[in-house]
C-alpha cells in the first residue's frame, strides 16, 4: 500500500497506523545511500558499486566500433532513433520505481517526509517527501522526473511544487553520474579539490529553485492561486 492511500484513507485521529518507527528510517538512509552515488566510485572498495543505483542500472554493449555505433545502430534518424532512445531509458526508469516502492513499504516517504520537510519546506517550499526524488535526479535525470510525477499523479504534491522541484533537477542533471563520468576527463587539470565543483554545482541547484520559487510567487502567483 503506497503512502498516499495510506494517508487518503487513515483517519487524522488515528495517527497510530503511520508513525515513523525505526525501520522507516533505516529505508530513509537505505534509499538515499542507494540513489546519492555515495558508492559510485569508493577508491579500494569497489565492490561498494553493488548498492549503487547506477551500477545496478548498467549499461549496454556497443558494437565493433564504439566511437560511432552502439547498440542504437549507427545512422539512425527521425521517429525511429527517438523511439530507440526512449526505450533504452525503460529499464532504469523502471528499476528506480521498483526499488522506491519498496522502500516506500518500509516507511521511507514517511521518514523522507518527516524529516525533510523542514529544510526543503523553508527553502524551497514543497514538502519533505518530495526530496526521494530529488536525491535520485543526483543520478539519474529520467529516474528523478519518473518519480517526480508520480508523487503529483497521486496529488502529493501541487503544480507549484512540480516547476519548483523541475528547476532543481534541470540545473545539474543527473550532478554526480555525469560529473565522475563526463566530468573526470578534466580532474587532472583542477587545482582546487575535486569535491569543491561539485559542492558549488549541488548549492547552485538550491540557488536556481529558490529563484524560480521566488518568480512563482510574485510574477506568476495568480497562476496559482486556484491550487
């Protein structure tokens, strides 16, 4: 049972059926441990990888030469290329709701809710269980938006919620997959600590958010104001 039926159908008096016990917070720390990349790339523990969610994820095979042919075929145009890309995107997106179902059943949304609420909900302005999903956007773009809008299917979060949480995930997609993988080709030429981009990249997402947050609620408020 997902937490937004849980909550839907559990009277406010009886508060007893959804308190946050140990077990959802050990889901909460399981959960983002898994999605933040934490073990990514461990220097001498790469066995750490097997509790990442980007190595469960995987990659696919290329052909005999990988510079211009992957498993997409080489050539590719229009409706055809677009539909092969969409579908190599299926079984990560898949994997990332499979896996927070789960952890959703052991209390983590509720812990995420709890917990999180408090900082998100002053800097940001959405609630506390919105930030699973933005803890998974660290990893994976279509994972994060995947669950992004079924958190606003279920109406757990508003319209207003869903453009502030997009401004958050398009600003450094995708932050710490993309940044070891893509980004490690110029480690050798840095002079500050690796870290140090990438804490001012994940700071600069908060920065967009609050500015888009702030353009919500003063050039587009009446936008909202039937939510």
């Amino acid at each position: 049972m997902s937490d937004t039926r849980i909550f839907e159908e559990t009277p406010a008096a009886d508060t007893d059926q959804w308190k946050v016990g140990k077990g959802a917070y050990v889901s909460l720390v399981a959960v983002i441990l898994l999605f933040s990349g934490a073990f990514l790339k461990v220097d001498g523990m790469a066995w750490l990888g097997a509790f990442d969610f980007t190595t469960l994820g995987g990659s696919f095979g290329t052909m005999k030469d990988p510079a211009s042919n992957t498993f997409l075929g080489a050539g590719g145009v229009s409706a055809k290329a677009g539909f092969m890309f969409a579908l190599s995107l299926v079984p990560t997106v898949m994997l990332a709701l499979g896996m927070l179902e789960i952890f959703t059943h052991y209390g983590a949304i509720r812990a995420a809710h709890k917990l999180l609420t408090p900082l998100l909900k002053p800097i940001l302005g959405i609630p506390g269980h919105t930030g699973l999903a933005l803890i998974t956007d660290l990893q994976s773009t279509d994972a994060g938006a995947a669950l992004s809008k079924e958190l606003f299917d279920n109406k757990q979060i508003t319209q207003k919620d869903v453009v502030i949480m997009g401004a958050w995930q398009y600003s450094g997609a995708g932050l710490i997959n993309n940044y070891f993988s893509i980004g490690s080709a110029m480690f050798a030429s840095l002079t500050i600590p690796v870290i140090i981009p990438l804490l001012v990249m994940f700071v600069m997402k908060f920065v967009g958010a609050v500015f888009v947050r702030f353009v919500l609620n003063t050039v587009y408020k009446r936008d909202f104001e039937n939510e």
